[in-house]
C-alpha cells in the first residue's frame, strides 16, 4: 500500500452542499431527541460512511468540523485512514474477524471498534496496539434480538465475563461501552413502543458496571438513520448514522 497519500479531492459543489445540510439536519434532530428525553448531553454522533467515497467524508471534514466517522470493512477502512487527515476519529463498526483484528490496531487515529464479541478478538486487539498509540477505545457488541445475522455476544454472563477480562487485562484497550444493532423489525416499531433491544442493552450495561469492579460508566452505542430519536430516549451515548447523511448505499461487491 503506498503510504505516499494520494491527495483526496473535494466532490462538486453541489455534493458538499447536500451532505452539509443533510449533516445538519440529523443533528437538529439528535439534539432535539436529546433535549426531550435525555438529561445528560448530546450523544456522539458518527457518521456512517461505509461504501462511500472518501470525498464525502473530506467535504464534511472540512465544511463541517465532522470528526467521527463509522466503517464497516477493514481494507476501506485502512485506504480511507491512510488518505484522509490524521485528525479523523474512525469508529469500526463492522463484523469483526480475528484475523484482522491486527490490521484495525495498527490505526493510529482509529477511535474505536465498537464491535468486539469475542475475549480472543480482545485479545488481539490489545497485543497489537503499539504502546506509542492511543489507547483504543472498545464496545462490546451484543446481539438484543437474537437474530442469527446479527454479530454480537449472547446477553448474560459473557458480555460480564468479556467486559471484566478487558478491563483486567487488556491495558492497551479502555472499555467505552456496550453496542447494539437491534432488529430491524422492532426499529421500526420505534415510536410506538419502546425498543425491546435497547432497553435489553440498558441492562447489560447495568450488569457490567455493577459486577466489574473498574468499569466505571459506561456508554451505549445504538441508535442508526431509522431509531435513533428511541435510541436517545433510552440513554444512547453514541448514534451511528448512515443513510440520511450519505444517501442510499450502492450494493456491496
Ligand atoms: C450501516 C450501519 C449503520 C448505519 O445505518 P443507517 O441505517 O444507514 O443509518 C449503523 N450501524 C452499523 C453497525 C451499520 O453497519
């Protein structure tokens, strides 16, 4: 991989200017949700980029003061690292392989990987990370719903064991919190009723902080285009939104 960046270009004027008032407009919103529901602050707010082009992450770098961006695949990740600004928070928030886990620790201005389901993927992810580098952040995913397509660790005593083994013995890794996707069915229900995964996340969250010594407070990462305003109203630190920024995804291939 040549390190020698290639410079990224800014897209057409026009492109910059849907993607500004897009960002803006889901902002609107998150406040807006955090300032009905919520008591503490506003949650982070990570714009899920996967699929598209580094352009569009440079125009909201740069119009916008956008940091945290989101990414599901470890090679994009790793080609839109090495050419955009160091400054860049990058959140891994795709399916995780212990195989790469190597490859996302050696990211330097990688801000965390929100989807570890697994002590070995742990593990890894702490061998790796150089001791001149930040200590890289980490969620534990946990899969709510059940669905067999989902990632993420089963609720109960592992997401404990998990938890409990980072904070003991991964000092290259801080616990940030626990993520969750939740099913798509019960998003859409949003509104109407409260979110069954969330509030399922909530608990584990509780669980962890009280049976960890250590853990401190934790955050929760949930909340995506479609049920973010629920996800705040059940205590969300971190939304991950795709979609409404970006636009729709071109298929993966
Ligand atoms: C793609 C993705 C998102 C963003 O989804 P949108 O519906 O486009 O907002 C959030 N979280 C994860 C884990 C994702 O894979």
């Amino acid at each position: 991989m040549s390190s020698s960046a290639e410079k990224v270009l800014l897209p057409e004027s026009e492109r910059v200017e849907t993607l500004v008032a897009n960002l803006s407009g889901i902002k609107a919103r998150v406040e807006a949700a955090s300032k009905q529901y919520a008591s503490g602050s506003t949650p982070r707010l990570v714009a899920v980029s996967k699929l598209k082009p580094a352009s569009d992450i440079l125009a909201l770098y740069e119009s916008v003061s956008q940091r945290h961006f989101g990414e599901n695949y470890v090679q994009e990740l790793v080609e839109k690292a090495g050419k955009l600004p160091a400054d860049v928070q990058w959140h891994f928030i795709g399916s995780l392989q212990t195989n790469k886990c190597a490859t996302l620790a050696a990211i330097s201005n990688l801000y965390a990987v929100e989807t570890v389901d697994a002590v070995k993927k742990a593990k890894k992810l702490n061998d790796a990370r150089a001791e001149t580098m930040p200590v890289l952040n980490v969620f534990i995913q946990v899969n709510t719903s059940g669905e067999e397509s989902k990632s993420g660790m089963a609720p109960g005593e592992e997401v404990v064991e998990t938890a409990k083994y980072i904070v003991e013995s991964c000092p290259r890794l801080k616990l940030k919190g626990l993520m969750t996707i939740g099913s798509i069915a019960r998003s859409n229900a949003s509104g109407e009723e409260e979110n069954a995964d969330f509030k399922t996340l909530v608990e584990q969250k509780k669980k962890v902080e009280e049976q960890v010594a250590g853990a401190g407070e934790l955050e929760l990462s949930m909340g995506m285009s479609e049920d973010f305003a629920e996800a705040i109203r059940q205590g969300s630190t971190n939304v991950r939104i795709g979609s409404v920024i970006f636009g729709a995804r071109p298929p993966r291939n």
